[in-house]
C-alpha cells in the first residue's frame, strides 16, 4: 500500500513538480494551496507525511501557523517544511514546533526523496517500538512448534497473508490469537503500514465515539482521530469482538459497508482502506444464534475463519515453546537463559494449561525469578511443579513426571503398588479386608505385594505412618 502524501505550496507548478517526482516513485499524493485547503484535506484523511510550504500566498495562515495548528490537531503528524527564501532562524522555529525536517527551494531531486525516505522511516520505526512495547509480554512469540496444529497453523496465516480478505480468529483465552493477527498482518502487503488493535471492551466506555469515529477538535481540545484512520492502509485488529455491545455492533457495520464514516461533531465523510482482522474467545455463530451478536457483523468479519488451538491440545510443542520462551524472556530481563531438565519438561507437558500459552509465559518468568541462583543447573520438576501451584500441585505433577519418564512395565508396577499400598492402609493394614474390597484372593494379595517389594511385616510402610 503506497504512502500517502499531502503537498502544500501556494504555486501550482512547484505542487505538480513534487507529485511527479514521488508519484514516479510509487508514493499516492494530494494537494492544497493554502492553510484551508491543507486542514480540509487532512480532516478527510489524515496524510502519511505533509510537504508544507513556509510562505503561503492568498491564505488564512502562512507555513509556519498551519505547522502548528497541524501538530496542535495531529500530535504524531509527520511535517517536512519546504522554502525559497528560508532563514536559519526559520528553520530552527519550525523544527522546535515539531517539523521533522526542512528543505530549501531549489531542491534537488534526490534530496527530496532523500527527505521524504527518512521521514517515513522514522515514522515507521516510531510505530515499531509502540509495536515492541505492545509485544513485550505472552501474545508476542512467534509461531512456534513441529505438531500438525502448528504446521497447519502456519500454513494458514502464509495462505491468508497473500490476501486482503477479513480474518477472524477464534480460540480460547492465552492460546496466542493476537499474535496470529499480527502475524498475518507482518506477512500481508501492508506489513510496512500500522497494525492498530482495538479493545472492544472500550467501545462501551465514555469516548466510546470517539475512539471508533474520531473527534473534531471542540472547547480546546485537539483532534481525535479514530482507530479506523489510524490503520488505513494497514490493519485493524478488533480484539475480542465479541464484548462490543450491540449498539456499537450496529455501528461497526456502518462503517464496514461503505468503509467511511464521518468524526463526531464533522459533517466530511471519511474514506479509509483499512484490512479488518477479529479475534474472540467465544463462538460467535454460537453467539448469533443466541441473539448476542450481530449476524451481518459476523458474516463481515468472518470471511476466513481461523482457528487457534488450547495449548494442552499440542503438547508435543512445549519443549520447543519453553526454549524459545526462555530465550526471549531471559533477554528481556537481562538474565541467562536456564536450561530444563528432562524430568521438568515433563512436568510441564502433564500439566493442562487452562491459561494456554500465556500462562506458559508466566510460569517460565517466575522460574526465572525463583530458581537456584547458579545458572549452570538444570530446573528440576520440583521447582517446575512448584511455580504451577504449590506443595500439593507439586507432589502430583512430580509424580506424574516420573511416571511419564518410565517404562509401561515400570509405570503399571508403580501405580499397582501405591493402588494396593493405599488401601491396605485404609483398612489398617487388614489384608483380607484389602483383598475383599480390590476383589482379589486373599492369598494373590500377599504374592503381588511381596513382587512389588512391599514388606508386610514392617507395620509403619502398612499403617502408612
């Protein structure tokens, strides 16, 4: 999706030489001659970048006025300021009122390009490190693992990336649905323009409005702009859609079919390309057919259906998920990664994550932060099965880990022997009682416990003291 740019110069022929020179170079430009012009234009879409003359003849504000009744309405509006007759004074003013550069009249091409270039750039690496920051926590790992879940996980955001077709993503909380929004985005042909995720839950929030619709500039305040012409020509992810009440359904619909709306307290309509990808924790059709959820609403969002699958489902990939989140979240904190013992991925693989993959997160995050201090030792499954939930979750994780580390042969042999040790205490160490309540011979008791090394002369293993 090419840039959008705004030129702004009171001569017509200087306004067509710039589009020429970045429409030859892929870049999508509109013109204004004056401030009027600029802030109309901007109010029907806000620019990728603005090319702003300093002096503006036949208009209501020169240059540096319109610079800064653009940066007062649109903080993060990226401004180059162009002049013939420019001063040092005059670009130290207009730098300190927040242009990112400024160039003098006669410019050469290249270094119009040049200027324009980084100014994107510097845009696109601003959006970066919001990104980042967004990342840094459970829904910001890659896709990862061997299982047939994962593989065809995979397969699907590579085939869905191709596409600008409406996405929506489904799966349980914590399994990892905002970062296969954001995926598909990053693979997409938009991956270079704003991935912005909405909360829904905000929707119902006073400034509801104003956050999906925008805001005109009233009583002092700035320009709200809305999340919809935040992301255009990129992607919106509208994040657990299913928490949007059904007035702001109804709302999002209007401006899904005609892909424009209008800001509140604005009569100009807005027109935005904007590829929309859902995410949701319930089944929507489910949802539907209850009379919670719009049905146009769902058959707009859900062109291509995807779904995300609960972490206990693909256990096979939580060695490999464990490395790399340990990776990654030991270098966040600035520690040394730890390695896991065998007996410990096991514990991990027995347990069922109901919090999914973000729980998984945590639980690597408190190791970190509790085990041995001597990063040369291996985690052991006590520690493990400590961070997942204490003493008693402890005990049986540790057990179930070290029957999952066993033969058949050996794991039968140990539960047969804690089976029959557990009820001949139950029944103080009465073996006939045992033997009529399990429904075996009396004397068959006695031979299968003495094979499983059970001595029943010793009265403290029998009464379990």
């Amino acid at each position: 999706m090419a840039h959008d740019i705004l030129i702004v110069d009171d001569e017509e022929d200087i306004r067509t030489q710039i589009a020429g020179i970045l429409e030859d170079c892929g870049y999508r430009t509109r013109q204004a001659s004056n401030s009027t012009e600029t802030m109309d234009a901007m109010a029907g879409r806000q620019p990728a970048l603005v090319i702003l003359d300093v002096w503006l003849g036949d208009s209501e504000m020169d240059g540096l006025e319109t610079l800064e009744l653009i940066r007062r309405d649109y903080p993060e509006q990226q401004v180059v300021m162009i002049s013939g007759h420019a001063t040092f004074d005059m670009a130290v003013s207009a730098t300190k009122m927040g242009a990112y550069d400024f160039i003098t009249k006669p410019f050469k091409t290249d270094v119009l390009l040049h200027n324009v270039e980084r100014a994107l750039r510097e845009l696109h690496l601003q959006e970066e490190v919001r990104e980042l920051k967004k990342r840094i926590g459970p829904q910001s790992d890659d896709i990862v693992g061997t299982s047939q879940f994962m593989v065809h996980l995979r397969r699907t955001v590579d085939q869905l990336s191709a596409t600008d077709s409406r996405v929506l993503v489904s799966g349980p909380p914590g399994s990892g649905k905002s970062l296969v929004a954001r995926a598909i985005h990053l693979g997409s042909k938009r991956p270079k323009r704003r991935l912005v995720t909405l909360n829904c839950a905000t929707l119902d929030s006073e400034g509801g409005d104003g956050i999906l619709f925008g805001l005109e500039p009233a009583r002092g305040k700035p320009r709200c702009v809305s999340v919809f012409e935040k992301a255009h020509g990129g992607t919106l992810v509208l994040d657990e859609i299913a928490s949007l009440s059904p007035e702001a359904q109804g709302k999002i619909v209007g401006i899904l079919q005609g892909n424009s709306f209008r800001r509140v307290g604005g009569t100009k309509l807005i027109e935005v390309d904007v590829r929309v990808i859902a995410t949701t924790r319930l089944d929507l059709k489910a949802e539907v057919e209850a009379g919670n959820f719009d049905q146009e609403l769902f058959h707009r969002v859900n062109v291509v259906p995807v779904e995300v699958p609960p972490l206990y489902t693909h256990r096979k990939d939580i060695p490999s998920l464990t490395r790399y989140l340990m990776a990654r979240i030991a270098n966040n904190k600035g520690q040394p990664a730890r390695v896991m013992s065998p007996e410990a991925l096991a514990t991990l693989g027995a347990y069922n994550w109901p919090g999914n993959v973000s729980e998984l997160c945590n639980v690597i995050e408190r190791l970190l932060l509790t085990a041995s201090a001597d990063p040369s030792r291996p985690i052991d499954s006590h520690s493990v099965a400590t961070a997942l939930g204490g003493d008693r979750t402890a005990a049986r994780l540790e057990t179930e880990s070290e029957i999952m580390n066993q033969s058949l042969r050996e794991a039968r042999e140990a539960f047969e022997k804690e089976y029959l040790l557990f009820h001949v205490r139950r029944f103080g160490g009465n073996i006939s009682r045992t033997a009529e309540f399990i429904g075996m011979d009396r004397a068959a008791l006695h031979r299968k416990l003495k094979m499983l090394g059970v001595d029943l002369t010793d009265k403290a293993q029998r009464m379990g003291v």
